[in-house]
C-alpha cells in the first residue's frame, strides 16, 4: 500500500524497547508517522499499532530487521522506498555492547557491534540523508553514550563506537549547518534498558547503579533534536561527569571506567535484589 500522506515520518531503529520504543511514543504524539525497525516482529507490531490508534497516524510501516547483517541497512531503504514512503527525521537508536576484555571476546560479536553501532548508522544516513538535502529539510537524531567522551575498558569495542557515532554526528552537524537539515547526539549514561543483559554485563557495577529511565532519556533526546540541538547529556551526574571528561586525563577516566565495569560478584547482585 503506497503512503499518500503529507505528514511527516519518523524513522526509528532498536524500536521494539528502551529508549527505541519511547522516542516513537513522543514521535506517534506529536502526530509523526512512523517507520519501525528492530528484531522483533511481535513487539514492533503491538506497538506500532497501538500507537497507531491511540493518536490516529496515517500510517505505521513495521520492519523486521537484523541490522548486524552488511545488507540490511539498503534492504531498509528499498522497502521504505517502495513503500512510496518519505522520511522526514531518521533515528539511528539500535546500538549494542559485548562486556569483557578485548583479547578474551569472541571476536564475531564485537564485529557485529562494530556493524550495528557503525555500519548501518552510517549506510543509513548515507542512503537517507540525499533526499533530506533535496528537500532542505530533515532531522537526523543518533544515540551516543556518556563513553562516546572517555575510553571504556571491559567495553572497548563498544566504547569505540559510541566515540565515532559523536564524532561523526558532530562534524556532519557542521558540514550542514548552512541547511535546514540537523544532527543531533544524544548520550546517556545507564539506562534501565535490556542493554546490560544483552551485553553479558548485568552483573557490572554500573549495571547495578542509578540507571536513567528510558522515557527520560528519551525526551531529553526529542526535545534536543527539535531544537536542533548538536549534542545533548540528559541526566544532572552524567552532565558532570561529561564535563569531568574534559579535564581529567584519559589514563584516570580509563581507571575509573574499569572499576564500573567490573563485575560484582553474583551473591552480592541478588542480595541488593532481596
């Protein structure tokens, strides 16, 4: 079914939860229409279509999607494509981590992180952002990390990523910045996510911190890319700690960061859970 709708589209990757699933609930109120992609068919459909009638959207296009595989960015943009489909403001939100040290990692899985934080974010933008120039207009929102600003030993490979995601994002703001069209990163700290248990670090200090709540992060996120904002750090501690970063030398950040992603040991996580 073509998309004949005047109104704008939202495109929103990692949708299906965390912070994916609470930026198209700010998207879906605001009257955007989405496009939804993640793994998860089933979740993607009971949201999708909820929101859809909740706040009557035109449309809501569901994309099943495993954006650790080389093609799935271009497979994206064809069914949107054929769809008839115009994407307004593009989310780069899926993002993944593995814990553990560089040697000891399986190596198959922190380049799968490199493919779903990196690759695709770029591709994306690479086959999305063409069009936005055409119109002179369009927002692109892409999620960062308070480690996109320090190194993040047990997490290297994802910490890595997150630093090219700000830079990237940063100096593609700038190459725009005579257009309508914004880049926007949004960096949290920990969130109340599936993020840690998908990346075996559940048991991580930082884990079983303060976590940020995904509908807070969210918002800050929302509320920084419609004001075309370049860079935002929701979260009072995690501004700190951004800051902190600029002047505490890297060598004492990494020492730092090591200590949160060790792991406690498992007696002592579910004594806090009793």
């Amino acid at each position: 079914m073509k998309a004949t709708s005047k109104k704008k589209t939202a495109l929103i990757t990692g949708a299906s939860n965390g912070f994916g699933m609470e930026l198209a609930k700010l998207f879906a109120k605001d009257g955007y229409n989405l496009v939804l992609v993640a793994r998860s068919t089933d979740r993607l459909k009971k949201l999708g279509y909820s929101l859809q009638d909740e706040h009557q959207l035109e449309h809501v296009c569901i994309v099943t999607s495993d954006l650790t595989r080389p093609e799935s960015a271009q497979e994206i943009y064809e069914e949107v494509k054929s769809s008839g489909i115009e994407i307004d403001v593009l989310v780069n939100n899926a993002g993944v981590g593995v814990h553990g040290t560089f040697l000891d990692n399986e190596f198959q899985r922190e380049l799968d992180v490199i493919q779903l934080n990196v690759v695709s974010l770029v591709t994306l933008t690479k086959l999305f952002l063409p069009e936005m120039k055409l119109r002179n207009e369009g927002k692109i929102l892409n999620l960062g990390s308070i480690v996109s600003l320090m190194p993040a030993p047990l997490m290297a490979i994802y910490g890595a990523t997150k630093a090219f995601v700000l830079s990237f994002s940063e100096a593609l703001a700038n190459e725009l910045k005579d257009t309508n069209i914004t880049v926007t990163t949004l960096c949290p700290g920990a969130g109340n996510t599936d993020f840690f248990h998908k990346a075996d670090a559940e048991y991580t200090k930082a884990a079983n911190g303060p976590l940020s709540e995904p509908k807070d992060v969210a918002r800050a996120g929302y509320e920084a890319m419609m004001k075309g904002e370049v860079k935002v750090v929701p979260g009072f501690m995690n501004k700190i700690q951004a800051a902190a970063s600029n002047v505490i030398p890297d060598t004492a950040l990494s020492s730092i960061m090591h200590m949160q992603m060790e792991e406690e040991t498992k007696d002592a996580y579910y004594d806090k859970e009793a």
